[in-house]
C-alpha cells in the first residue's frame, strides 16, 4: 500500500494500543530521567533492554533506530542503516497508527534526502521518494535543485532530470500532505506553495534546453497567479516561449509579469521594446504605460510597503570614500536632493540579488539631477576587488559604491549604517534621505526587480512633490 493509499485509511487506534503506549511511553521517560538527569547509565541500560523486549516495533525502538543512523561511519554505512530503519520502522505504519512522533520520520526522511541529493545517488533517492510526503519533497527540492538554480555554478543540465521527478512526486502529493507534527496525521494542502516551485522548475527546463516541458511546467500554474511567484521563472517561460514562436504568447506574459509586479531586468527591457514598436502607442509615454499595467492587488501591495517605511527623522551627516577614490560629502546636497541609499555587502546574497532592482531604479532616474544613489558596503572589509568583480558579473553600471568606516575604537565597518539604521543590524536595506532628514527605510528584498524599483520610485515621487 502506498503512502498516500496509507494516509486515507482509519488512523483511530484501539485502547489497548493507547495503554501500551502510555506504558512504554512511561518506561522510555525513566530511561531518559536516568540517563540525562541522573547519569545513571547502568539503570538506563536496563530500562533500555526491558523497552527494546517489551516493545520491539514501538516508538522508542524506532527513535533509537532513526538515531543511530546519524552514528554512521561513513555513507556505506549511512545507507545501510538509514535503509534498515525504513524497513523497521515504515513511514505507511505510522500514518496508519499516528503517535505524535512523526517528527522522527520528518527529520530522518529530511537528512537521508538531502545526502543522497548532494552525493548525486540519484537513483537511491528516486526509490525513497515515494515514502516522501510533500512536506518532505519541497524541503528537498529547496535545498537541492531550487538551491543549484540560484545560486550554485552548476550546468541545469546536471540535474534536471532528478528535479522533473521531485517536481512530478510534489505534484501527486500536492493536495494531501501529510502533517507529521500532528498527533493524528492530519492532511494538508501544499497547492498554493506548489505554484512557486513550479516557477522555479520553469527556470531549470528552460535553461537545460528544454522549452517545450518549461512551458508545461509553467502552464501548470492557474493563469491568475501564474506570474506572481518567481519572476527568473516568468523570464524563462517568455524565453520557451520565444523559442517556440509562440510570441503573442510570450508578449502577454510580459504583460501578465509586469501587471503584478514580477519583472526582471531583462523583461522589463523587452516591454520597453514592445511599448516603443507599437504603433499607435498605448499611452503617452512608457512610464504611463508601465502604471497602467499594474493590477489594483499590486498598487495597494505597493501603497502599503512604502506607508510603512515613510518616516522623518535626523541623522549624523556623513563623508565616505567611493571605490574610485572619491570624497561623498552628504553635506554637499541641498534641501531639493534625494539621496538613495542601499546598504549591503559582498557576503549578502539577497543584498545582492537586489542589486538587479536598483540598477533599474538607476536607470529610471538617470537624467533626474537631483536624485542620487549611493550602494554603501557595509559590515563587511573594503575590498575593491571583490566588489568589482560582483559588479561586472551583474553587469552594473553608473551605481557609485562607497566603503562604510569604522565607528571610532571599533573594528565593524558600520559607522554610517548605524547613524541611519536602528533596531536592527539586518541588510539589505534602503534609506531615503532628503534635507538632512531620514524619510524612508526599508529592510530585505522581496525577490522582485520591477518590484523593488517601483518601491524606491514610489518613494522619490513622493518627496519630489513635498
């Protein structure tokens, strides 16, 4: 019997199957009284053996057993133990007969992936996978092919198989996961997460040239949310579509990303392309068009994000050197300059990521003299190099950087960040300022260019019409 066949079964136990439990349950918290609190590992050792006899197949034996397999030699020795606590101890037994340790099978089931995912024994990994429950698949496909996509230099290719087969197992399981934190193996829906890993393995069949299975995987998404999960992956279902001469098709998916807010660099390009080629225009300018795009979901996501970070408040003027050797002296700028902000550093992968939304911002605001961005290395050593070799991988221009000091007697390079940032040490983060004051700060980055860009233009609209 299957485990999903498993999960639809009765899970109610009889009470003799509840006093048994309550029994052993009593004689496995002595043995951990003795062995922990006490430090009485002889005792422990007898109540050990008297539960092991007593109850061979019971939850204690199982915990020992999903245990030891963490006391592996090597991953021999690693596989054979974890396969003989899956012959031991069934996953589909415990759906049928909860206890309220499932956690033991999340955790075992989590490990076993993952290391069998990393050493590419792809062929063990697709014979457990079954067993997996959706909770379990997705924890694995985060941490191996969604990992790989973003952010691992390795060939799709590599991989893209082994991560069609975790897609196509979450999407079996997809509307009964099984809670394994709950007493009675209570089911769930992994629906709504499902879509974002779909978007996700639209990235990895369109970059291991495969268009056709991208478009699949993409078109599994209902249309009302299919672009407003993983803009790379709406890039690369334009792109299969593009390659399929589906190409009204791909335009309206441009369109589809850009009126919820999920455009990259390279699709915010592309409608800017179909705007100027159209004839008659559909609007008066691109920027207009652009707006008009946007759902009514979308300008009040937006309207939020900004009212919450909108503030007005002093700060310590501030000189920083740029990586060209340049003084920026803040007290150069007069009452009608904004000066944008963006703290982040080399070792910050979403810091980063949003990189890509604020060379849009530049872009945006390029002619605009009194509108200024500074991207500010922060808690982290001013390393020229390393910077520029993340600035020419991202292909970034006209975006000064500027090395953050020490604040005096100290060693973290965070003076400036802290003079504007408070409550928290976290990055990325943006901040605003206009006439010596603080007017907008914002933390993390969403995952979305256009998004990003549009947060920071809402923004300067804003103080350009004080």
């Amino acid at each position: 019997m299957t485990v999903l066949a498993v999960a639809l079964a009765s899970s109610a136990s009889t009470s003799f199957a509840q006093d048994v439990q309550t029994d052993e349950s009593r004689l496995a918290q002595e043995y951990y009284s003795a062995l922990y609190g006490k430090k009485d590992t002889l005792k422990a050792e007898g109540l050990k053996s008297e539960i092991l006899a007593k109850y061979p197949k019971g939850a204690f034996a199982r915990r020992l057993s999903a245990e030891a397999v963490n006391m592996a030699s090597d991953s021999l020795d690693y596989i054979r133990r974890a396969d003989e606590f899956r012959n031991g101890f069934p996953i589909s037994e415990w759906i049928e007969n909860p206890d309220g340790q499932g956690f033991v099978y999340m955790n075992f089931y989590r490990n076993y992936a993952r290391m069998l995912y990393a050493s590419r024994q792809w062929d063990k990994l697709r014979e457990i996978m079954p067993e997996m429950t959706y909770s379990m698949l997705s924890d694995l496909y985060a941490h191996g092919p969604m990992f790989y996509i973003m952010k691992a230099p390795v060939d799709p290719r590599e991989y893209v198989d082994i991560a069609q087969d975790i897609i196509s197992e979450m999407w079996r399981k997809k509307d009964m996961d099984i809670d394994m934190y709950s007493a009675t193996a209570e089911t769930r829906s992994g629906a709504e997460s499902m879509k974002y890993y779909l978007a996700v393995q639209t990235e990895v069949l369109q970059r291991s040239g495969r268009p056709e299975d991208a478009v699949e995987c993409m078109e599994k998404i209902c249309p009302e949310d299919r672009y407003n999960q993983y803009p790379a992956g709406n890039e690369a279902y334009v792109a299969a579509l593009e390659s399929m001469d589906r190409n009204q098709e791909a335009t309206d998916a441009i369109i589809g990303s850009a009126a919820v807010g999920r455009l990259t660099p390279v699709l915010f390009s592309k409608l800017r392309k179909y705007y100027l080629s159209s004839d008659p225009k559909p609007a008066p300018t691109f920027d207009d068009y652009y707006s008009s795009l946007k759902t009514d979901k979308a300008r009040e996501n937006l309207r939020a994000a900004v009212q919450a970070g909108l503030m007005d408040e002093p700060f310590d003027t501030f000189s920083l050197t740029s990586i060209d050797g340049k003084i920026v002296d803040y007290s150069t700028f007069g009452p009608d300059d904004i000066v944008v902000l963006d703290f982040w550093a080399t070792w910050c992968a979403p810091c980063i990521a949003a990189l890509a939304g604020m060379q849009l911002a530049v872009e945006k605001y390029a002619s605009d003299e009194h509108v200024h961005f500074y991207f500010i290395c922060t808690q982290d050593e001013p390393d020229k190099d390393r910077v520029e070799r993340i600035w020419a991988k991202g292909k970034y221009h006209d975006m000064t950087v500027l090395f953050d000091e020490c604040r005096d007697g100290g060693k973290e390079y965070d003076k400036v960040y802290r003079s504007i940032i408070h409550g928290t040490s976290g990055i990325p983060q943006k901040a605003v300022l206009k006439d010596g004051r603080v007017r907008y700060v914002a933390e993390g980055y969403g995952g979305s260019p256009s998004e990003l860009m549009d947060e920071i233009s809402a923004v300067i609209e804003i103080l350009k019409t004080e």
